[in-house]
C-alpha cells in the first residue's frame, strides 16, 4: 500500500521537471539541490495554501508550466513572510525554456532600480509584475502598467499562453561538499600565501619573451558576452596597481560592453614600467549570426592585422588595407597565446550554437599553432563553498566536475582549465585572489613562450 500523506499518496506530489530540466535549472544557482514543497493541482492554486507551504523556507524556485509546452517561473534567494513590503534580492530571476525546441532555459535578471518582489498575502509575483496563479486561478498576469521590472515580452517567457496546467515550488538549499568537511588532499596544490604572490610577481615582472624581437607577448581574450574578459584585465591591473582600477569597461549587460579591439598594457605600479605582456580585448560572442564577435575579425587579430581600436561592425568583418593584407605582420604584432574567458554558472547551458561557433574559432587558431588555454570565471559564484573560501577551489568536487565540463565541451586538457574570480565587488585586493589570478597569468606567458619557441627565429 502506497504511503498516504492525508488523502493524498506520495505519487501525487512528484516533480514535472525531467532529470535534465532539474540538472539546468540547478546549474543557474549553483552546486543546489531542489524539494517540491508545493504543487498547485494537488494543494489548490490558492494564496493561502501556497504561503502554507511555502512561507519561511529559504530560497526558493517557482516552476510553472502551460498548455504550450513552456516551462518558467522564477528564483529568489529571500523568504516568503507576508511581511508587505518590496524584496531587494539581486539574485532573484526569471527563467524560460521556451517550449519543446529549446534545451536550455533563458535566464533573464531584475533591472536596476526594481525590487524583485513584492511580499504580501497574496500569489507568488515577480518585480511586482509577473503574478502566478492570478486571482487564485491556473492562469499568469503580467501587470507591466509602466513597470518594466524585467526587459521581455510575454511571449519570450510563456508564449502568450497565460493558461497553466501546473505549477510547483521548489525550496532550494546549497550542497555541502564532502570532500571540504573532509580535509581531502586538494586536486591542485596551490601555496595561498604572500610570499607566493610576492614571488609571482617577480616572475612576471622580469619575463622576458623567448623571442628577442617581441618585446611583449599578445595574449587575446575571447568569450561569451558577460564572462568577464575586461574584468580579467582590470583585476590583473589592479594586482599590480595595488589598488582596484576599472579602466577596461566590464559589467553585465544583455549585449557586449566591448564594442573595439583593445590591446591593454600593464604598468607596474603608478610609475612602473609596462610590464612584458598585453591583454587584447574583444567584443563578446553572441550565439546568432549577425550579431557578436564575427570569426573573420579574430583571424585578423590572431595574425595582427587589426589595430587597437578598431570598432567591430558584426555585419561587416575587418578589412585590412592592400598594402598591410600583402605582406605578413610581424611576430612582434601576433597573438602568441589565446585565451577563452567562460562563466562557471553558464557552462551547462552554453547553446550548442556558441558552442559551434567556439570550436570554429578552436580550429582557425589550432591552424595557426597558437596555444589555447581557459579561465573559468565566477567559480565563487558557482560553488557557495568556494564563495565562502576560495582556497576551497580545489577542494571541491563540484568545480572539478565543472573544469571536467568545460575541458570536453571546448576540446582542450583539463590542465588548460584554470579556475579564476575575478574582482567585481570588493574595494581591497585578497590573497586568496590575486594568487589565482598571478597563477593564470603566469600559465599564459608560459604558453607564449612555447608558441615563440616553435616560431624560430626572425
């Protein structure tokens, strides 16, 4: 006989979510793992019965589904209480999986300036906006009424289906790893100390390429819009600055902040001299034609043919001039080290369009002998173990298992995944920090060094 759970089996309260869609919907929050608390078909698409059940839980993922195949909802990270008032919470967000033909969800954040809620006795909403299970019925309402809380139509999230045939919530709770409770040896051995960065430093301070006739190695950053090249560049300049600078535009935007090809020198302090390398910038990858980064534009730039400053046109790929396009650039103006910038909380729900679009670019720099290497960005954002300390990064099993992710999904060693947070928030440089990024940086001159070995001489 079936468990009873008042008159209602335990059968009745499973998930609609496949085993795919759960593992997708995790990824946008980290290393989590999700309980049905509540079910609408079962316990009533009644305020009060979903406050019942749902109220003082923590986090929580709103899942709703429609007779158009659309899966959406929302996340907040701030409990449900009644208490009346607006909900600031920077991690709430909405997400979609825009019927059967998308696999991945489309992940859309709070503008600046809304509250992400609204706290009351009434139905679950979203930036006082979006309400589930309006007026106590299996339907959703956008009151927009001015209030642009997120940049979407209707139809992008639920199609203009405003019928449900269900909706869930989901309390959310955080995954303790294991292996950090465990004191395991980490899977890297990393020294977190000054002296380590100290001696980092110095290593990169007197580089000297292998070529004589390269002053500086040229090492590009190429990736998806928001994975945060620029903020690479302006977390390494701020290393040697000894105080945060943001001289690079980074951000999170829809679209990329980087609209030239940028090539950063790197001073060693307010008075130094540059230092022996320089970090070229690109606009973002985006997954549709016409739009982004195009693949003409980076073999121009790999062969050093594009200028700094040179403004991307997505629609028309860089031209050189006759005169510079018949004669080959010098070695002093290649790229000697390419390096692909991905955000650990998006590696699952990469489209197998950026993905493609990626492994072209692989293949035009493979032709070119050019060393590949990644930084998987925002590991503290994708792991709360490592948010909490970052020396756990290579403790955790989760941000193997995500290195492990982005080794096959790229095609490149697992060794060339090197995990990195960057400074976005903090207004003082860490340890812990700064000698993750020294440590990359370091592993990118190394890899210039092989490319200008197997160059010869000039």
């Amino acid at each position: 006989m079936k468990k009873m759970l008042g008159n209602l089996s335990l059968d009745s309260l499973s998930s609609k979510l496949s085993e795919k869609q759960r593992k997708q919907l995790c990824s946008l929050m980290g290393n989590v793992e999700l309980t049905l608390l509540y079910k609408a078909s079962v316990h009533g698409y009644h305020a009060s019965a979903f406050h019942q059940r749902c109220d003082r839980q923590g986090p929580t993922l709103l899942v709703a589904y429609n007779r158009s195949g659309y899966i959406f909802g929302g996340y907040t990270s701030v409990d449900y209480t009644q208490s009346g008032r607006d909900i600031r919470d920077e991690r709430a967000f909405l997400f979609s999986f825009q019927g059967v033909q998308h696999s991945n969800p489309l992940c859309i954040k709070i503008n600046s300036g809304y509250t992400a809620r609204y706290d009351d006795a009434r139905v679950p909403n979203f930036g006082d906006q979006l309400y589930f299970c309006y007026n106590n019925q299996p339907v959703v309402y956008d009151q927009r009424a001015g209030n642009n809380a997120f940049n979407f139509h209707p139809a992008t999230v639920y199609g203009n289906d405003t019928q449900l045939t269900e909706c869930e919530v989901y309390k959310v709770e955080q995954k303790k790893d294991p292996q950090i409770s465990a004191k395991v040896k980490p899977w890297r051995n990393v020294e977190w100390t000054a002296k380590r960065r100290d001696e980092l430093m110095k290593m990169i301070r007197n580089y000297k390429p292998m070529m004589t006739s390269v002053s500086r190695v040229r090492i590009l950053m190429i990736g998806p819009v928001g994975a945060g090249k620029s903020s690479f560049f302006n977390s390494i300049n701020s290393i040697f600055m000894g105080r945060m600078t943001s001289k690079a535009m980074s951000g999170s935007a829809g679209t990329s902040l980087t609209t030239q090809f940028r090539t950063y020198p790197v001073k060693d302090g307010r008075e130094g001299k540059p230092l022996p390398f320089v970090l070229c910038d690109t606009m973002g990858l985006e997954e549709q034609s016409g739009a982004g980064l195009d693949i003409e534009d980076i073999s121009s730039i790999l062969q050093g043919h594009v200028p700094d400053r040179y403004k991307f046109n997505p629609r028309t790929p860089f031209q050189p001039d006759e005169q510079k396009a018949s004669k080959p650039a010098s070695l002093q103006e290649k790229i000697h080290c390419v390096v692909y910038v991905i955000d650990a909380t998006k590696i699952s729900l990469m489209s197998d369009k950026l993905e493609e679009k990626l492994a072209a670019i692989r293949r035009k720099v493979n032709s070119l002998g050019i060393p590949q290497m990644v930084l998987m960005a925002k590991v503290d954002e994708a792991c709360p173990d490592v948010e909490e300390d970052l020396q756990n990064v290579y403790i955790t099993s989760y941000i193997k298992t995500k290195v492990q992710e982005v080794s096959s999904r790229l095609g490149v060693p697992v060794s060339c995944v090197l995990p990195v947070k960057n400074y976005s928030q903090e207004l003082e440089l860490e340890l812990n920090c700064d000698v993750l990024l020294l440590t990359a940086l370091q592993q990118m001159l190394n890899f210039a060094d092989d490319y200008l070995d197997d160059a010869g001489p000039i």
